[in-house]
C-alpha cells in the first residue's frame, strides 16, 4: 500500500502525489531525507516549530524500500505530545488511532497489528530496547525535539546507538529538533548529514516590557496578559514556570476577564481532556488565555495563537548528590527556548511577542538549556546500563556523559538497595526492580511490601507518587491516597489500573510472602522502605523537621502535618537553606521504631555543659541524624572528658580561669619580651591559649570534671610545659619579677600596665641611688611610680637622676609639710635609703 511522502518527496519514492490538503513546510526536504537515509543510517533534521517534520516526516518514509515493511519509531517528550503528534498523524490518513499508526504511552496506549508508526514517550522506549535489544520488526527511530535534551532521550540515543554498532547495522537513526547544535549531533552519529527546513513563519513584533523584582511574576504576567487583551487580536498563549502560577494566574484573570475570553491552564499533570481543552480551537465568536509550561513550547499545535506573553523563566529538577534529593529550581530560560515561544505567535498569521524583561538581557540567556543528564538522579540511568549489561556507563555513546559524582550516588543508593553487586553488576533483586516501570526506590517498596501482604497498598503509594496531580496536591499522603481511592475519572481509573498490574507482577516475582504474617505497616511503613533517608522529627512548634539524612526541610505552620512529632518524606523542594516539604505521611516515635529499629544505634554522648561549666553525659537513641531518645548519665573521668573539660574552659574564656598573681604576671613577662622578640617567645595571650588548650591544659585535668575542679596549680603545670629550661632562665635575667631596692626590700614589677614595665615604690627606698633602675641587662628603663609615705602618687620618672637635680627640690618642699615625720633630705642621691620614718627623740 502507498503512503502519502508529501510533494515533492512522492518523485523519490514512486508515490502518489501529496494526498494531504495542507502542504507543510518540510515537505521541500523529504526528497533530499528520504535520499540520505536510503543512502546511509543516520540524519539531523532541523526543523523551526509549525514546520510538520513530527507528523509528515514518519509518513514519508513508510514505504522506503530500506524500511522493507518494519516500523518507524517516534519518540517525543512528554504524554501530551506524543499523543497529540500520534492522534493527527491518523487523522491525516483518515483513520482512527491504533490503525497504521498507533501510541504507547504510560496510561494511554493503542496500537494494533497493522501498525506501522509507534509514538512512544521516552521512557517507554528505554524499557521497549531494554526487553528487545535486537529491536525486531523496527527499521527506525526518529528522536523528536531531541533539543530538550531529556534523560531517556539520551540514554534512548545511546542504547540505540549501541544496538546498531553491535547488532543491527541497518537501523535508521533520525534525530529531529527545532533548536539544536546540529554539528555536535552530527559528530555522535558518526558524522551524519545535517538537513535544515527553513520552515514557514509570520513575523512577530517583540515588545520588552521589563520586570520589577518587587512583584511577583505572576502579577505581572498577569497585566501583561491583560494588555494583550485589550490592545490585540486573537488567543493568547502565556509561559509560566510551573503549575503554582499558572494557578495564581488562573485565578486573578477570572476576576477580571470578560465573557468572550476562555481561560485555559495547559501543565503536565492535568487530565487529558483538559489538556485537550485547552489546545483545541477557541469557539467562533470567543478566544483564549493559555496559560502554560515549557509543554507548549514545541511538538504540541495550539490552534489561534497570535499572541504570546513570555515569563522568561522555566522550572527544571536538579539532583543534589550528596543529600540525595532532587529539586525543583526556578531557572531563565535559555534562548533556544525563548526563540521558540516567540515563534508561537507566528505560526498562522502576523504576531506579537511580550517579554517580562528587558532586551539587553537577553544576549546574557545561556544558548541551550542544561541537559538532564548534568543534573538528574542518575539512579535509574545506572540501573537500566547494569540491565544492559554495561558496568561503567560512561563507555556508552553520549553528546554529555553523565557526571562522575552523581554516578557515584546513584551506585551507592542501588548498592544499598541490593539492585546492584559491588562490582555495579545487576542482582536478582536490582532484575526483579527493573521488571516494574518505577523509580527503583518505589519498585522496591512495592517488592518488599509482597512479604507482607500489602504489595497493592504500596502500589498505590507508588501511583500517586509518579503520577503527578493525582490525589491532588495536599501535603498529607493519606489525604491523596484517599482521594485517588474515590476518585472516578478516567486518568485516575486508569493508573488505578496501572498499579494492580504492578502489585501482581510484584506478586508473581516474589517468593518471600508469608501469608500466616500478614500485618499493616502502615503508609509511614510503606514510604519508609523507599525513602528511609527521609524518616524526619520536629524540631519544634514551627513546622521545622529534621531529616536522618541530616537535611532540615519544612512546612508550612497552618498544614495539619506541622503538629506531627515525626513525618516519613516523600518529596521536597528548594535549596538546602529553605527546603519545602511537599509530600509526607505523619507517624509516631513507636511507628519510627517499628519500621527503623534495626537501624537505631545507642551511644553515651558526653559534652561540656556551659551553664554548670562541667561534663555531662548521656544515653542516646539515634537513627542518622535525629535523636529519638535521650537521658543523663554518670560521668567518669577520661582522656576523652579531660580534652572536652579543656574545650569547654577556653570557650568559657582564659581569663575566667584562676590565674594566681604570679602567674599572670609571668604571662605578661613573656608577653614583655615576645613584643621585643616575637620568634624567641610563645604566645602565652588568651586568644593563643585558647587555640592550644589541647596541648598545654587537657594533659593535667586527669579525674577533674567541672570548671571548679581546675586549681592554680594545674595552670602553672600547663606554663610549665610551654616554656623550656633556657627561656625561664633568660626570662629571669631579662624580666625579673622583683626589684631589690637599696633598702634590701624586693619590689614587684609591674609587666601588665600599658607601655614599659613600671616599678611602685615609696620615693624613700630609692634615696642613694644615681642611676635609674632597668631591666634587659639595663636596656630597658623601668617607669618609675614614686609614691609618698602613705602610697600615694607623687611622680612619675623615667630618669631618676633627673628628677633628684630638678623636680625634687618643689616635691620635698611640699612633702615635708604633710610628712614631717619621714625624711626629706637635700640631696637624695646621697642620703641614706630607707623605709622608716625618722626615729623618735
């Protein structure tokens, strides 16, 4: 039977002339296509968005002569798309879906024996190859809108790749995209010709309208949504990040819009009809707001667009390894994406384009969006090479290999699953993982919960998991699960569906179910086995949990989860400083043991408590992170108390500890000479001390406990050991700690006063003396401090000499009056020194 190849390709390949009503944009290159692919076994085609290359380009090539019957595989990126491009193209050939070209999809698949053309989602292609390497009665495989560089696409890519070198030479590769660096895919197929459609586009007039950060983007989309109205002609078709706002946007337009306009949210998670709704035609006499997500950037046709109203920003998963989350990042879009929704306005006449941000910006948009591969959980890629009998994936064909550190995760995580050996080869129970189309975390919470006879229960967990929107959005597990339970809509009869046949082929490939211990884990039980990492306690009254893991995350204070002493996690979002919990299930600390306790570890804890100043220890219950349970306990000395009690001394402060007066002044003795000589002395100061306290305190803190234990004795052991023989003894000679005075009376020296080292004395004992006293071996003059009779300041001197020859003359005349019974001599330098007063008649 011929098929239609569209215009001028129908001469290549002996067809009837184009039967289709519509001629396309990439009808003008099926001729020179379908030429390269008879001649070799690889093509890029690029082709702008309204170009047809999804729908016309696998009818073409049906009756090539190298295809000799077999089918042609198309995958898309999304459910949406793949069933819209499957629904048109049988449209075309005035059939109904499942005839000549049928789709496989999660939830909605239709295909028949006659067909000829399979649109098939991603992921469903990965586990197509997977269980058939050979690929039997497939010629080709056209990857469509390659340019979002999903996950599957390029592990589909590298398995297909992989297929042809090994097994089958004459398999057609076609990589189709809108926006793609043609060449470098052009390199991984070995060189293949890059084809170009130039497409059929209207122009569209871009208008930059700003954006202020201190609004919300939704408002603003929203009256840029509302002056498109106003001012412009047709449907307008509007790109948010995500669901959240299309919401927000949804409900602040419903205030405000008039009767003739329709509102139509278009995101992945809604029920197909609805998406339906939205893409179809406006009725006459009506148009539409759609508000939408990056989905309706390509692949899908919104009838009536002539205007678009462009956010900038897309939302993508990042994967953070080390926590081993996945979270969603509200990101600027890339150019290639940008260009694409602009384009929008220009598929069916003239257009306009709003863009929230300002034109000299966009020179700054990265030029491609960053592949998956860079910032997936790479669990599930690792698992599917094991199955493909490829340890390292890293050896396969990839346009971005996938990361190192995120390998490394994702090997740990099936290591400790027991998917994987320790040489990262599949195991009976990572082969029993991949027989269910399921993250492996879920698989294998579905696996184990067959032992206990509530392997449908943990199915449908799984469902309302994977299926985003099902159940609908609240916090609380149960609160989704139940209303997956009731409700009757065909989307969700259909996964309802979907997760029996999981639980049966769990059932079937288990041989551990005992049914005489059947028993209810609960769903905390159930989310527990896939998600042990996330088992979180509160940490209060706010709302702030606590994970094993060690990550904190949150809800918000209103949700009814908040007053939950502990949560078992099931999805999160934001950065590790402000992580959302988004899906939980509440249990209690006996469901926590129940599911965790061979996990739970038991320790004594010791720690310096601050307030008492001393050791105190106690009996801990912990699983990861979070402490369950915890009581006092007596304290006997160790090596390990005296290093806490040290630790805790120098955060409560060096100066806090009972330093005698000797002691401080032989710190400020060092301190004297360190300031001199800063390599020849240790730094004996506070902040020093502090940073040392191991070293020169811990050792002589043996039986103590408290900070009262501590005396001067310990601490003048301590100096000890900072300060060799030679240095005390030069320290003795260079800082003396007394003066002899000429009276034989021994002075301290004051090293603590700022400035020079001084001396206070009573003016009497220096009577005799012609020189000033120093220290240093008489380097350093000491700062005099002559005090009277009654210790009172008199004068201060640096040169006593001096001060004999010139001020003391006025100091005599005035202390003789006020202490007439102390001597008060002439000429001080050479009376008599003394510490008397004069001896009675």
């Amino acid at each position: 039977m011929s098929r239609p190849t569209g215009g001028k390709s129908a001469k290549g390949t002996g067809s009837n002339p184009n039967p289709f009503a519509e001629p396309l944009p990439v009808d003008e290159v099926l001729e020179q296509l379908s030429d390269t692919l008879s001649q070799g076994t690889s093509a890029v085609l690029v082709a702008p968005p309204g170009a047809g290359k999804t729908t016309r380009v696998p009818l073409a090539l049906l009756d090539a002569p190298w295809l000799d019957g077999r089918k042609i595989i198309v995958l898309e990126p999304r459910r949406i798309a793949a069933r819209g491009a499957a629904e048109r193209m049988a449209r075309s050939l005035g059939e109904e879906l499942g005839e000549t070209v049928g789709l496989r999809a999660r939830l909605n698949s239709r295909v028949g024996r006659k067909t000829r053309v399979e649109v098939v989602t991603e992921g469903v292609f990965t586990r197509m190859i997977l269980d058939d390497p050979m690929l039997e009665g497939i010629g080709a495989v056209l990857f469509d809108e390659f340019h979002e560089r999903s996950l599957d696409a390029d592990l589909g890519l590298a398995l297909t790749l992989d297929v042809r070198r090994g097994l089958r030479q004459d398999l057609r590769i076609l990589v189709m995209s809108a926006t793609l660096a043609a060449d470098r895919v052009a390199g991984l197929l070995d060189g293949a010709p890059v084809i170009v459609s130039e497409g059929r586009s209207y122009p569209v007039e871009t208008r930059y309208l700003g954006r202020s950060v201190e609004r919300r983007i939704e408002d603003q989309v929203k009256d840029a949504i509302m002056r498109a109205v106003r001012s412009e002609p047709g449907s307008v078709l509007a790109f948010l990040p995500g669901q959240r706002e299309i919401i927000r946007v949804a409900e602040a337009l419903e205030e405000t819009m008039k009767g003739d306009v329709i509102l139509a949210p278009l995101y992945g998670a809604m029920d197909p009809r609805d998406q339906d709704q939205a893409i179809a035609p406006a009725p006459v006499g009506k148009r539409k707001v759609v508000l939408a997500t990056a989905i309706a950037e390509t692949s899908l046709t919104i009838e009536g667009i002539r205007v678009v109203v462009d956010s900038g920003l897309a939302r993508v998963p990042q994967f953070e390894p080390d926590v081993g989350v996945t979270r969603l990042v509200t990101v600027r879009a890339p150019l290639s994406s940008v260009d694409q929704r602009r384009g929008r306005a220009g598929r069916m006449e003239p257009g306009v384009c709003y863009r929230l941000w300002d034109e000299a910006q966009t020179s700054s948009l990265s030029r491609f969006p960053e592949p998956e591969i860079r910032t997936a959980d790479l669990t599930g890629l690792l698992l599917d090479c094991a199955d493909w009998g490829v340890v390292d994936p890293t050896s396969l064909s990839w346009l971005d290999a996938p990361p190192s550190a995120a390998l490394d995760a994702a090997r740990s995580q099936l290591v400790a699953l027991g998917a994987l050996d320790l040489e990262g080869r599949l195991t009976d129970v990572g082969r029993a993982l991949r027989a269910l189309p399921l993250p492996p975390r879920l698989a294998r919470m579905v696996f184990a919960a067959v032992e206990d006879g509530c392997e449908d229960e943990a199915a449908e967990i799984a469902a309302v998991i994977v299926e985003r929107g099902i159940g609908g959005n609240d916090t609380d597990l149960a609160v989704r699960l139940a209303k997956f339970r009731r409700d009757s809509s065909r989307r969700v009869k259909d996964m309802r569906r979907l997760a029996g046949e999981w639980a049966r082929v769990a059932r079937s490939l288990v041989s551990l179910r005992k049914p005489i211990s059947l028993r209810d884990i609960g769903l905390a039980g159930h989310l527990a086995r896939a998600y042990p990492d996330r088992i979180a306690k509160s940490r209060g009254s706010d709302g702030q949990y606590l994970l094993v893991n060690g990550r904190g995350a949150r809800l918000d204070t209103a949700d009814a989860l908040a007053r939950s002493p502990y949560l078992v996690v099931a999805d999160l979002q934001g950065s590790a400083a402000a992580t959302r919990i988004l899906l939980a299930v509440q249990a209690s600390e006996d469901d926590i043991v129940a599911i965790a306790g061979a996990r739970m570890t038991s320790s004594v804890e010791l720690a310096f408590d601050t307030p008492s100043s001393s050791v105190r220890g106690r009996e801990v219950q912990k699983l990861g992170a979070i402490t369950l349970s915890a009581k006092p306990m007596q304290v006997r000395a160790s090596e390990e108390t005296q290093e806490l009690l040290a630790e805790g001394l120098a955060k409560i402060g060096i100066a806090a500890l009972p330093w005698s007066k000797a002691q401080i002044q032989l710190r400020a003795r060092v301190a004297f000479l360190r300031a001199e000589s800063p390599t020849d002395w240790p730094d004996l100061g506070d902040a020093a001390l502090a940073e040392t306290v191991q070293l020169w305190l811990a050792p002589f803190l043996a039986g103590k406990l408290r900070a009262s234990d501590l005396n001067a004795g310990d601490l003048s052991a301590g100096l000890d050991m900072l300060l060799s023989w030679e240095q005390r003894r030069d320290l003795d000679e260079e800082a003396p700690t007394h003066f002899l005075a000429p009276t034989g009376n021994r002075h301290a020296i004051d090293y603590e006063t700022a400035g020079a080292p001084a001396l206070h004395i009573r003016v009497q004992e220096l009577f005799g003396l012609t020189e000033h006293p120093a220290i240093a071996k008489g380097r350093l003059p000491l700062t005099l401090h002559l005090l009277s009779p009654a210790h009172r300041p008199i004068q201060i001197t640096r040169d006593l000499p001096g001060f004999w020859a010139g001020s003391w003359a006025a100091v005599r005349a005035d202390m003789k009056g006020r202490y007439p019974k102390h001597v008060w001599p002439d000429d001080p330098a050479r009376a008599e020194a003394t510490h008397r007063a004069k001896p009675r008649r």
